[in-house]
C-alpha cells in the first residue's frame, strides 16, 4: 500500500508558471516531498515570457 502524498494534495498535478525562480523552486519542493517527474515540460511563450508546465505525479499512483 502507498501512502498518500501529504497535506491531501492529489497524486497527479500540474505546476504552470513564468520560467523563473520561483517556479523552479515550486517544483523542487514537490520533488523533496517525494513527487516524481511526469514526462518532460511543456513550455510556450506568451508575447511577454516563457510559461512553463510540469506535472509531477505520486509515487505508485
């Protein structure tokens, strides 16, 4: 049996955001927390910045 990931997060989900620090450091802590990388990014440009979108899902979901 897995345990499931902390504070009722869901197993699978999405991090979107500008490509910048923080959005680095948003998926940093969700792999620290054990979540694993789903496929590579997804990145697009939205006239202004570079959008990024990163799923992480839980291990043995």
């Amino acid at each position: 049996m897995t345990t499931p990931p902390p504070d009722g997060l869901p197993v699978y989900r999405v991090l979107t955001g500008p490509d910048d620090a923080a959005f680095c450091r948003r998926v940093s802590e969700a792999l620290e927390m054990g979540y694993r990388l789903h496929e590579g990014p997804s990145v697009t440009f939205d006239g202004e910045r570079v959008i990024v979108a990163q799923a992480v899902v839980w291990p043995g979901a």
